[in-house]
C-alpha cells in the first residue's frame, strides 16, 4: 500500500519503548499460539504458503510463508530398486528466513511473511536463494557438512580453550566423518531502500546483479554491495493525488541482462533497456490491449490490473496473468496478444459478490513449462489450469487432499455454467472462494508442478511407468 508522503512525525522516546514492549508481547503470545496449534496439528496463518519455487536444476523446491519460514524439499534420487523415487521431495532444510519488525518512524508492524524466493544458478557445492518480506531482501547460502574438525591444540573437543602452560605437543588437525548436516546462512542482508511493500524479486542473466520492486520503485543492486542500490524506475508523482498506477511486478528477461520488463495495476506492460540511460522511467516498448467499450463495467480497471509476469525460457514470449484471463505477447508485437486464455470466465457474473469478499484483489501467479508450450495458473475451489498452446486444449484439475493420494490418477474437473448439472460437475455457485491456488511453480525440466494451497503443498508429476 502507498502513502501520502515519505515524511514522518517525530515520536518521543517513551513512546518508542511502550510500543516496543507491546510489540514483543505480541510477537511472544502469536509464537505461543501458533506453536499450540502446530503441535495440535491445527492449520495457523502463519503456516500458509506465500511461495514456491523450483531451483534451475529442479533438484530444490523452496516454500516460503506468511510466518518467515523458508522450506527446502531435495528430490529423490533414482535407484534400481526403487525407479519410482525419482519425483519424490522430501525436506532437505528448514529455516527461518525473517522475523516481524516495527518501524517506529512511520508506526507500522513489518510483517515477517515472505513475499518472493529466487533461486540463484548453483556454481559450487552450495545453493544460494534470495528471500524478501516486504521490506528486506536476504541472501542465503545452504551448504551440507557432513565432516569436522578435530586436534585443535589451543581447544579442546568441547571448544574450551585449554591452558597455555599444559601444551606439551603440536598436532595437526585432522577432518572427522560426521553426521551429514544442511546449514543455512544468512550472507547478505539488502534492507532500507524501499518506503512501499516489495511485491518482486528478478535475479540478473549477469549473475551479479538483481531488481527489488514496490509499488512506485524498481531498485537495481549488487549482489555483493548491501549498502547502495541505484533507483532505475521511479513513477512517483510529485503530488501523490496524481497517482493513476502502481508497479504490480518485474522481471529480468531470461538472456538480455540490460532488459527487463514490468508490469501495472491499470493493465500495461513496459519493456525497459538499461543501456538506454540511467533512470528507466521511458520504457522502449508498451504492451497493452484496447479496451473494448461494449464489455466496460466498474470492475473493468480492477480485473484489468496483472497480478504477475514471466518471460518465456526462451526469451521470445512474455505472459501476463490478470484476474480472469491468462495472455502471451510477442516481444515484437505491442498493439495486442498473440494468445488469450480464459481462466474462469464463469466468475464474470459473480464479480460484484467478488468484490465485496474482496476475492478480486487476489493476486495469482502464472508458470511456463520447460519447453515454453504449456502454461499453468490457479484458480479457487483448489482448481489450478493448464493450457496447451500448441494443441489449444485445456483442463481444469484439482489439488486435494482427497484426490491426490500418491500414484494417483488426477481426473479433469469441469465447472458447469448453468442448466443441467452433469455428473462429477461443478457448480459456480458451489465454488469454495476461501480455497485458491495463488502460488505455482514447474520444474524446469521434467514435467513435475507443485502448487500450494493454503498451508498444503501438493507435487504433481507426469505418470510414471
């Protein structure tokens, strides 16, 4: 959300402690009851997944959620008794990425849920990944150990440190055979260069540099500088009531490291080259489709706003998603997509109830397949959609606890518009608002998707033989 002025009010150092003091009674008393639940197997909102997402080799899946844990999953590897292992994810690391802070200046909890995880190119034993709430990026390296070290002469094996005097003899330490251990640590922490929430991550073809994006600021850092980061798209007003748009998501394309494109509440899209000049506040390319006057309504500008974008695998394609429909454009061709794809159409006559449960402000994520030619995007009732491109059929499937025992056979769900209900069919008016797939990610590889809905993580994969 935006606010009227960057300036604030002085507060008064007792002011400061009473809210910290409150502050921590809080955060005490939500662990204490979120603990409870986790032990009594409850479903708390702090265990809500806020995202997922494939490393480049597709052997890590990452979840981040609303209680500042990042979740690492390792995939299986294959043995001859067992070919069937090979999909399979099972925990490799848990941490806890962010914790909740207060701003003191502006009176606002800084909430600890994570917003964004992107994957940085593994280069050596160890994976790196980028995590922001909405107000800080960090860098994390998770590395496995699996020996240690022991003989030290100036400590014990206890890591005391021995007298002086008693050290009779040299020795050479030695590494020991150990548990294997998984470690995660923090290496860079980027924090106070955003006044609004960070809404997207985009780590840089580069390697060495990646974007932080709010609603009015997209910031450029160095991976290795925590300190500076250089301000290339400001579309701040001077007067804040002039504000017409906010910045919903950026991304760097996916070979091109001085482009990068984002997106905004009113439906456009701009492609912006860095090499151009320094602030990108002219894009070199707008993306946006007419308005058709016929179809015009008061929801018009708030389905129109796309809630996420990703560049295509090869670089060529950009896909929007909006609330009702998924769109491809051609890099090449700005006056309107080249495809359109009507996610659930069925949810046009509904729109008003929409908005007054506030569902139309959900924002859902979008994902290409490996090979560019499939995409996938969410839905509620758990629907999540899948749209062949080349082919142009489409299916409906649902993510649930009571379909999706392991081995088993996903049946196509299909949700029935009006008149007779046929059997297996779904209803719009029996469509569960409350349970939505927002956040979805596809191995980069294989086909193997895992989508989260509310606290559950469900891993899909193609039939195994």
């Amino acid at each position: 959300s935006t606010s009227s002025s960057d300036s604030t009010a002085p507060v008064s150092i007792e002011e400061v402690e009473k809210r910290e003091r409150e502050r921590k009674e809080k955060c005490d008393t939500r662990k204490i009851n979120n603990s409870f639940l986790r032990d009594h197997n409850y479903a708390t909102e702090a265990d809500i997944i806020s995202t997922v997402e494939f490393n480049p080799s597709g052997e890590l899946l990452a979840t981040g959620d609303k209680g500042g844990r990042v979740v690492v999953f390792q995939r299986e590897q294959e043995t001859k008794s067992q070919p069937q292992r090979r999909g399979e994810y099972n925990v490799y690391s848990t941490f806890q990425s962010h914790e909740p802070e207060f701003d003191y200046l502006k009176s606002l909890e800084i909430e600890e849920k994570i917003n964004k995880i992107r994957w940085l190119p593994q280069q050596n034993a160890a994976y790196f990944l980028l995590s922001t709430n909405d107000k800080t990026v960090k860098l994390w390296k998770i590395s496995e150990r699996d020996r240690r070290p022991e003989g030290y002469n100036l400590k014990d094996e206890d890591g005391r440190i021995r007298d002086p005097s008693t050290i009779t003899s040299l020795r050479v330490p030695v590494l020991q055979p150990t548990d294997l251990m998984v470690e995660a640590t923090a290496r860079r922490v980027y924090s106070n260069a955003h006044t609004y929430h960070i809404n997207s991550i985009s780590v840089n073809s580069d390697l060495q540099t990646y974007i932080s994006t709010d609603d009015l600021r997209v910031n450029l850092w160095n991976l290795e500088i925590t300190d500076q980061s250089f301000n290339i798209v400001d579309i701040k007003p001077s007067n804040m009531e002039d504000l017409t748009e906010v910045i919903t998501a950026a991304e760097f394309h996916p070979q091109q490291c001085n482009t990068f494109a984002y997106s905004s509440s009113r439906g456009s899209i701009r492609l912006c080259d860095m090499r151009k000049q320094a602030l990108c506040d002219t894009h070199c390319k707008f993306f946006e489709e007419p308005e058709d006057p016929s179809t015009r309504s008061f929801f018009s500008e708030i389905i129109s706003s796309i809630s996420d974008i990703k560049f295509s695998h090869s670089g060529r394609f950009l896909m929007t998603r909006d609330y009702l429909t998924v769109k491809v454009w051609d890099l090449n061709m700005e006056n309107k997509p080249l495809e359109t794809y009507q996610v659930h159409d069925y949810l046009r006559g509904k729109l008003c109830s929409l908005y007054e449960n506030d569902c139309i402000f959900d924002k859902f994520e979008c994902v290409w397949n490996g090979s560019d030619s499939v995409i996938m995007t969410g839905s509620y009732n758990n629907f999540f959609r899948m749209f062949d491109r080349n082919t142009k059929r489409d299916v409906t499937l649902e993510a649930s606890r009571e379909n999706s025992k392991p081995r088993a056979i996903l049946k196509p769900r299909k949700v029935c518009m009006g008149g007779k209900r046929r059997k297996d069919e779904v209803t719009v008016d029996s469509l569960d608002f409350s349970k939505k797939i927002l956040h979805s990610t596809w191995h980069p590889q294989d086909n193997i998707i895992a989508v989260a809905a509310s606290n559950n993580l469900y891993i899909f994969q193609d039939k195994v033989a």
